[in-house]
C-alpha cells in the first residue's frame, strides 16, 4: 500500500488529490505483465487534534519481490552488461506502448521507478504521478514537477506539453545510466543540469564504453533529441531501434583468432591470444570465453582466459570473477583474481580487498615456490594502492621465499620480480634485493625496473643505477628503456641517452620510443626525433629490421600530421609494408577521425588482397580489426618498455625448452620475437603488436622470463 501525504497547503493538497484520483484509477486499468498492478485507489479520513478532518489518499499496488535497477546499479558502477540493459530497454518498451495506447504517460521513468524480479522480469512502478493525456492540463501549472532532473526531457523541464514521447527522452535517459554508469549529464547544480538537458547534445554511451554497439548508439541518440518529434513516435519502434541486429564481429578479428589458435610456438601464441581475446572480450565475453577454452596448451588457455575477466571486469565485475573462479590452476586464479581486483580498485575498494585476500589465501596454499612468490608478489603490486604495509609485508614474504629456491637461476628470476615490485616504493631497498641475484642477465633485467621507478623523480640517479651495468648489450637494453621514461620530463636528455646506443636498429627504436612520449608535449621535437629515427631505421641492412621501425614511424608522425604520415606510408617499397603503415597511420588517426581511418583501413586491404602470399594477407587483416576504430585499446601499458618488448631475448644464450617453457611463460607470458620473415609469424606479429610488428630487439636466444606486473 502507498499512502502519500500530501502538502500542507490547502490549494496544493487539492490539486495533488485530483491528480492522484485521476491517473490512479488510470493506471489501475492498466494490465500488463511490465506495469505494477495497481488494485485499488481510495481515501482515507483521520480527525486531527484541532478537530479538522484530514484525507490521506492511498494505493494499492501489486507485492514485487526484487530490486529496482537504481539497487542493481549501485553494484555495477561501471554499467550494467550490455544485453542485460538491452533487455531491460525492450520490457519497459512494452510496458510503455500499453500504457501510450491507453493514453497514460508516466512521467517520471528511471532506474529507481523500474523493479526487476530474480526472472528477470522488469515493472514499471509508481504510475500513480501519471496523467491522462486528455486530463486537466492546469494541474501542472505551478511548476509542480514530480519527475526526476536527470532523466526529464527539456520540454517538462520547461514547463512545456508533454505527451508519449517525454517517456521515450526518459527511458534513453535511463538505459544511458544502465549502459554507463553515468547520467547523460552529471552535474550538481540543478541550473547547469537543466540548462544542458535542454540544450547540450550528450556525448555517445560508447564514448564511455566502448562495447556498446552502434545501434544501441544511434537508438539512445534518436530517444535523448531535444525536439520530440525527432525522437521515435513510439515505444514500440523504440524497441525495433534497440533490436536492430547488433554490428557482427568484424571477419578480421575472426581470422586474426584463428591465426593466433593456429600458431605452434607457445610464446608467439600467448601473445597473439591475448591481444585477440582482449579484444573480443569488449564486444563479447562469451565468444572470447570460448575462444581461451579452444586452445590446446593449458597454459595459454589459462592466461587467456585472464585476460578475458581482466576485460570484462571493467564493466561486469560478476562475470569477471566467474571467469577468473572457472581457471582451473590455482597459481592463475589467484593471478585472474588479483587483475580483476586492480580493474576494481578504484571503484570498490572493498570489493578489491576481499578478491586481493582471497588471492593470497591462494598464494600461500601453492605447492611450487617460485609460484609462490609470483603470486604473492602480484598481490602486492595491487595492494600498495589500498595499504603499504600490507604490500611490504608480502613482498617480503616473496623475498624468503626466493631466498629459499635452491636452483640459482630460479632464485634470480624470482628476486627479478620481487625487486622490481619493492623499487615502485623504495628504491634503495629494491637495489640492495637486485645485489643479491648471482645470474647477470637477470641482474640487469631488476636493474632497469629500479632505474625506471627512480627515473620519474631522479633521472641522475636513475643513470647512476643504469651505468653500473658492465655487459655492453645490457647496458645498451637499460639505457633504451631508461630514455623512454626520461624524455617524459627532459627529452634532450632523453635523446643524448640514446645517442650513445651502439646497434642502430636499438637506436631507431629508442627514437622514435622518446619521439612519442615527446610528442605530448612538443610535437615539434617529437618531429625531430621521428626524422632521426627514420635515417637511422634507412641505414639498417636487414629489410624487416628496417621495415618495423618504418611502419611504426608513420603511425607515430600521423598524430600530428596525417597527410604527411599517408605519404610516408606510401613511400615504403613493400606493398605489405605500405599497408602496415596505413593501418598504423589508421590506428593514430581513429579517435579524431573514424572516416578518414576507415578509408586507409580500405586502402590497406586493397592491397593485402593483392599479396601473394596468405599470411601476409591475414597480416594485414588482423592489424586492421587491432586499430580499426581507435576503440579498442589496451587500458595499461606493460612495465617492459617499447613495442613488443615485454619479453627479452638475448643473443648466444639457450632458450627454453620443454619445462622451461612453462617456467617462462609463468614468469613472463610473453616473449620478444626473434627475426620473423614473411610467413605465420609476421602476419602473427600484427596481431600482437598492430601497427608495429616484430618491434622488439630481433634477437633470438635466452628467454627473460621475469614479467615483473607479477602476470
């Protein structure tokens, strides 16, 4: 039962009445299974102590069992799933194109007004501030508005005739909000926020996420219109609006899948996957769920299947944990759990928390060592954010861990990561753990994560750590990394460190690492650099080499000037190299301009289709779908600098084998890929690294098998 007491004055108390009577009685002939039965309207009488008798008007309204949606998004700050939302859109359609056909318009649509049961059965609530189209208009007069700012249209916020169509602004308004977790205009100033209802065009929902399809896109636009006859003329073709067949997986990503399910090499296939299903997962987890459970090595099925929760997390953090609880290995649930909760952190806190505690429960009940101090580790990394000494206290758990590993080489790579972590709070704590590793290439690997953390606020002391590095090529590596994090504040600097850089193919990529860091804030040395990096990348003698650095400048001149990056592009002699180019030149120019990077999308297919060879073609489509739409974008950046360089090689030193290849792929995921040629691995090489292919060192060897984010 609703029983509203109405306002002290005698004048308003009249109106209110005549109006709750009226649309109560409306809506109670309402019967539709999206509208809250109302079973009965009526008054009821008191005597106050001053003698006057006083009418309380009541309804009574149909028992829901459930949540209103305004509840349910309070645990999604992120949106609700896509389909979900969808599918709510379409009830509430229903339920209003009953209501529209009787001539009942609500008025007040919004999440908090929609009760969705555990069928998933949606309710439109409270039709009671409902009116009849043709009922008393004067009862609004004045300026009593019972709707909600947020989701009113500009005509009621006007004081303006509203009819059917001020439901449909409502309900964009209201999936907008479901979609992003956002109102269309989030002000607190009640001036502001209806002075851009009536007048301010809404940014897209998927400018928020981007795996809203377009269609859903174009249907939200058409029902948030100022005017309303530009908006649908009915609830019922709203609902054909939101049930448009969504845009189907693009075929390139579907190839690029396959490419990457097809690879032999366990390395080159995790890094192809994860970039595949990661992109999937923003359009659709299921399909990208099933893809990680269609790889044969367990391991990589593994950390597929994270890095699809850590993507679904952003905006369905139950599906998210679903996915991590269904990984099957301990060591990497416990790393999903870790990555969903620093996809969380921020908005949940405590939910973050309790992921992060589950995950170290998890940690301490492993078997193997070295996978104990992975994780732990990890975690740590995480928990820093939410309680320093929690994080401390782990990473030296890790640390006696390590210590205890009586394989050397295993003791090193696991200080790797321990000191790496330790450096992001205390550096001099974090070089005295690297001093104790015994193998020298893993002594230079903690070396550049210190040099890197202290660089940000210490640059000297950052080469002070660099230089005391002895191997000519280890020192070259750190120097590269450390001149990417130096040109942030000082890129002369930045450009004297990779000057002294012995290998030109090491000396391009650096230029054109700074080039891009210095471009944000002076496109004018970012030119200068990209101009080095190109005479550098002309002088190598190894075409692919040469190519690499090639397609990755274009992409990066193009930030700032397109025309002359197309005509780079153009320059290239490979024909697959030129539509590599155009797909990076793309992949820079999407965000600002999705037409004209479609057209170079379009040019550079052209071409792929008259490569002779297959898997060049499959190459350039799958770099296509990686920077299409300039969208679908990796959120975090490795901690290993530089285009595919998460993972090192290292010359006349063994690579894995055998157990060693999961020890590695434990520690790192990912490795550098070695001189490619024009087969499997080039067209694999777009899918991972998109307009950059193979741009790492090239050197086949001894895999790095620290990944020090703790994945």
């Amino acid at each position: 039962m609703l029983l509203a007491d109405l306002a002290a004055d005698e004048r308003l108390s009249a109106q209110m009445l005549a109006r709750f009577h009226r649309e109560g009685e409306a809506a109670a002939r309402l019967n539709h299974r999206n509208i809250a039965i109302v079973h009965d309207v009526g008054e009821h009488s008191e005597v106050r102590d001053d003698g006057i008798e006083r009418s309380h008007p009541f309804l009574v309204l149909e028992y829901l069992d459930g949540r209103d949606l305004k509840t349910v998004l309070q645990s999604h700050p992120g949106g609700l799933p896509v389909q979900e939302v969808l599918e709510y859109g379409l009830q509430v359609c229903d339920g209003l194109a009953a209501a529209h056909a009787a001539g009942i318009v609500h008025r007040d649509i919004k999440p908090a007004n929609l009760m969705v049961s555990d069928d998933g059965t949606v309710k439109i609530c409270d039709f009671g501030i409902a009116r009849l189209q043709d009922g008393t208009a004067g009862l609004t007069r004045d300026g009593f508005q019972p709707g909600t700012l947020a989701y009113m249209a500009p005509e009621q916020l006007g004081g303006r005739q509203v009819d059917h169509r001020t439901d449909l602004y409502a309900l964009g308004a209201t999936l907008y909000h479901l979609l992003t977790g956002q109102t269309v205009f989030p002000a607190d100033d009640l001036r502001a926020l209806v002075a851009m209802h009536m007048a301010k065009t809404p940014v897209p929902p998927s400018a928020h996420r981007p795996a809203i399809p377009r269609h859903v896109d174009s249907a939200i636009t058409v029902l948030l219109a100022k005017d309303p006859a530009q908006r649908f003329t009915s609830a019922s073709e709203a609902a054909s609006g939101l049930k448009t067949a969504p845009t189907t997986r693009s075929p390139h990503l579907a190839e690029a899948a396959r490419i990457a399910l097809s690879i032999t090499d366990p390395f080159e296939q995790l890094s192809a996957l994860t970039k595949v299903v990661g992109l999937v997962a923003v359009h659709d987890p299921v399909e990208a769920v099933g893809i990680a459970h269609s790889v044969v090595d367990s391991v990589n099925r593994m950390w597929a299947l994270e890095k699809v929760a850590e993507v679904v997390a952003v905006h369905d953090l139950d599906g998210a944990e679903r996915i991590a609880r269904s990984i099957t290995d301990p060591d990497k649930q416990a790393l999903a759990l870790r990555s969903v909760a620093e996809v969380v952190a921020e908005r949940d806190p405590a939910k973050a928390r309790t992921l992060l505690g589950e995950a170290e429960r998890i940690a301490h009940s492993l078997a193997d060592a070295e996978d104990q101090v992975r994780v732990l580790t990890a975690i740590a990394r995480v928990m820093a954010v939410q309680d320093p000494v929690v994080a401390r206290t782990l990473l030296s758990q890790a640390e006696r861990i390590a210590c205890s590993l009586a394989d050397p080489e295993d003791q090193s790579r696991a200080l790797v990561g321990v000191a790496s972590a330790v450096a992001e709070h205390d550096p001099a704590d974090a070089e005295r753990i690297a001093c104790s590793i015994t193998d020298p290439i893993e002594l230079a690997f903690a070396l550049t994560m210190i040099a890197k953390v202290v660089a940000e606020h210490d640059p000297a002391d950052a080469e002070r750590i660099a230089c005391s590095i002895t191997d000519p090529f280890d020192l070259a590596w750190v120097l590269r990394d450390l001149a990417e994090v130096v040109a942030e504040q000082d890129p002369a600097r930045a450009e004297q460190l990779v000057r002294t850089l012995p290998d030109p193919y090491e000396q391009a990529w650096a230029l054109h690492d700074i080039a891009k860091v210095a471009a944000k804030r002076d496109p004018a040395v970012a030119r200068t650099l990209l101009a080095g990096a190109e005479r550098a990348a002309r002088s190598l003698t190894d075409p692919d080499q040469q190519a690499r650095v090639l397609v990755a400048v274009a992409g990066a001149m193009a930030v700032h000037d397109r025309a002359d990056a197309e005509r780079f592009a153009r320059s290239l002699a490979e024909p697959d190299d030129q539509a590599r180019a155009l797909v990076s030149v793309a992949g820079a120019v999407a965000e600002r301009d999705p037409a004209g990077a479609r057209a170079l999308l379009a040019q550079a297919r052209g071409i792929a289709r008259s490569l002779a060879e297959p898997d060049e073609q499959a190459g350039v489509r799958a770099g296509n779908d990686r920077k299409g739409d300039g969208r679908a974008r990796s959120r975090r950046r490795s901690s290993a600098a530089g285009p595919g360089r998460t993972h090192r090689t290292l010359p006349n030193r063994p690579r894995h084998t055998g157990a060693g290849v999961e020890r590695c792929r434990k520690g790192s995921g990912r490795r550098l890929r070695g001189v490619t040629g024009r087969g499997q691995k080039r067209a694999a090489s777009v899918v991972v690294s998109g307009a950059s292919p193979g741009g790492g060192a090239g050197l086949a060897g001894r895999c790095w098998c620290s990944r020090p984010a703790g994945r």
